[in-house]
C-alpha cells in the first residue's frame, strides 16, 4: 500500500552536465559523454533504492532536456536553426527545433539507458517519454501548419512515433511507461478535445502499466510567477480529468503538496490509479514525514487505498542534487508512516 515513484527526472551530477538548468550542456561528448551518462543512471537508480523508493526510473540522465531528448532520433526536425519561441502559451522562451518534413524515428531512442536500468534493478521500473500535446507545444513547425488541423495532425504523427518507442521500452522490460503532457494544463479545452486521444494513440497496445504525468511545470522562476496568477483555486484539471477518467491510461500523475489545487478534483479520476504529488519541487525546503502524511491522509478521503501512489510535484531535474537526494528520502520515509496510520 502507499507505493512511492517520483514523477521522473532527477539532477545531472556536475561531472555529466552543467547544474541547475533545464536544458544544460554536456561536459563530454562521444563515448566518454555515453558512459557518463551510464554512471549517472545506475548512481540515481542506487540512490532512489536505498531510500526506499517502490518504483524506480533512470532520471532522465541520458536525455539534455524532457522532450528535446526523445526528438534527437526523430527524422523530419531541424536541430541546426533552433529558433526562439515563447512556450506553454508564452509562460517562457526557449529555443525550438523546427519540424521541417515529414517524421520519423531513426531508430531506437531509449533502447541503452532503459536496458541498463532494467539489468540493474529488481524494482519496478517506470520510464517516461514526453506527450504528443507537449511535443507539439514544444517546436517550431514548418511543415504541418499553425492551423488547428495542422498541430493535430503532427501531435497524432508523434504519438505514433512515441507508440513505437514505448512498444520497444515494453519489450525491454519496462514496468511502466509514463507520458509527461504539462500542456494539459495550459490547453485544457484542446486537451479534453484532442490531446487525450493522442495520448491514447501513443499508449495503443501497450500491455504494461500506462501513465500521464500532468502538472504545472518545473520549479523554474517563470512557473513559480505562473502560478501566483491562477489565483486562489487552480481548477485546470477539472476539464481535462473527465476525459482521461474515460481513457485507456492507468495512472494519472498530479501536483498536490503546496498548490492550491482543490483535492476533491481527484474524485474525477474514478478507476485509474493517482500519482499524488506529495513532494514540492519548487522549494528547497525537506518535508516532513509528518507533512507527506498528511498530504496522503487528505487524499485519501478522495482516492481510493489501493489505487494511491505517492510521488513528486514534478520531475527534479533543475535541483541541487543534495536536495532531490533529501525529498527522496522524505518521500519514502513519509509513505512509512502514513502507511502506520491509514493501513
Ligand atoms: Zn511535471
């Protein structure tokens, strides 16, 4: 009861990528880059398992950034003339890749690090892959069109994309395969309307555990400023939650601990399996066990016991590493104790 996951990634050591930035530069390249990359993966698969955690993942260490990893395999995009756009409805700038023909995968994307992780953990093993909706809000487009029809017709090309990966990561011996859509809560209307049946295209004929991770971004300055502008209910999910309470995916991944989400909105995740955020990523700050245990107990007046999984707010990749290292740790240590209270 009370299964412990983070959302997904972690901090690169200093000695794999620049710190603290949530698309940071390599420090090697080539083979000595490949095997860094490697050390990292199985350093946070130890680490996330001496603190206890039930479901593991690699961290994302093998990829620069949440979605720009996955589309360096992807043929059709232009990595050469990045250009800068703003992104998540203009929250921030970052510079894209154009989509400049049609795409496809080049081959294997994940293949290395989740065969690794696979060989080197007896826990259950989670791997996320970025979302279509996300992918798309996430480049620049010279081929599909800005219109409505155009962004629909290339999120559906890349769930296609991601369903061929996911398939391979499944065959690897992946547990679960979890697709990260924060998009969701920036389109909720386009989300409800299109971006969970893209999702479903890129989780079609998956026998593994199926995940969504939604939330409202890393604990970057610019999301931090988003948020104090919600206001005092954030009610995004509530137009997005009835569509995937209808969908094929298992378990929903959602912010929490320090949001002012209304937790009655997990009552609209009938039947699936909820990843409740009980760890900020925005604060430096450890929880509590005590806080962990309350942020489950008031939960749990919503999600069923054996449907509750405890995880992050977010992925915490922009961390400091000693940080991220303390909230797993409070993150398992939490789970005990509210498995003490509400077992
Ligand atoms: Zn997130």
């Amino acid at each position: 009861m009370f299964d412990t996951a983070i959302a997904g990634s972690l901090p690169k050591p200093s000695w794999l990528a620049e710190t603290e930035k949530l698309w940071p530069e390599w420090k090697a390249s080539g083979a000595e880059l490949d095997r860094a990359k490697a050390d990292a993966t199985l350093l946070w698969l130890k680490v996330q398992e001496d603190a206890g955690l039930d479901i593991v993942g690699d961290g994302e260490q093998s990829r620069q950034h949440f979605v720009h990893g996955f589309l360096a395999r992807v043929e059709g995009i232009d990595f050469e003339h990045k250009v800068k756009r703003g992104i998540r409805n203009n929250r921030y700038d970052a510079m894209l890749p154009q989509v400049v023909g049609p795409l496809r995968l080049a081959g294997r994307v994940h293949a290395t690090e989740a065969r690794l992780a696979r060989a080197h953990t007896g826990k259950r093993l989670k791997f996320t892959l970025p979302g279509p909706m996300t992918i798309v809000d996430t480049v620049a487009d010279r081929f599909y069109g800005e219109a409505k029809e155009g962004r629909i017709r290339m999120a559906f090309a890349f769930a296609e994309l991601l369903n061929q990966e996911a398939r391979a990561l499944e065959a690897d011996g992946v547990d679960i395969i979890q697709f990260d859509e924060p998009a969701f809560n920036v389109y909720m209307a386009d989300a409800a309307e299109w971006g969970v049946a893209a999702l479903e295209r890129a989780a079609e004929g998956l026998q593994c555990k199926t995940a969504v991770h939604i939330c409202y971004g890393y604990g970057i300055k610019a999301n931090v400023d988003w948020k104090a502008t919600l206001g005092g209910e954030w009610r995004q999910y509530e137009q997005v939650f009835p569509a995937l309470s209808k969908s094929s995916i298992d378990q929903i991944s959602l912010e929490c601990f320090h949001s002012h989400v209304p937790p009655d909105l997990m009552k609209l995740l009938d039947g699936k399996d909820v990843m409740v955020g009980v760890i900020d990523v925005a604060s430096d700050v450890i929880e509590t066990a005590e806080e962990i245990a309350a942020t489950i107990g008031q939960a749990l007046r919503f999600v069923p016991k054996e449907r509750f999984i405890a995880c992050t707010n977010c992925g915490l990749a922009p961390m400091r590493r000693e940080v991220a290292e303390a909230k797993l740790v409070a993150l398992s240590q939490g789970a005990a104790l509210a498995r003490q209270r509400f077992a």
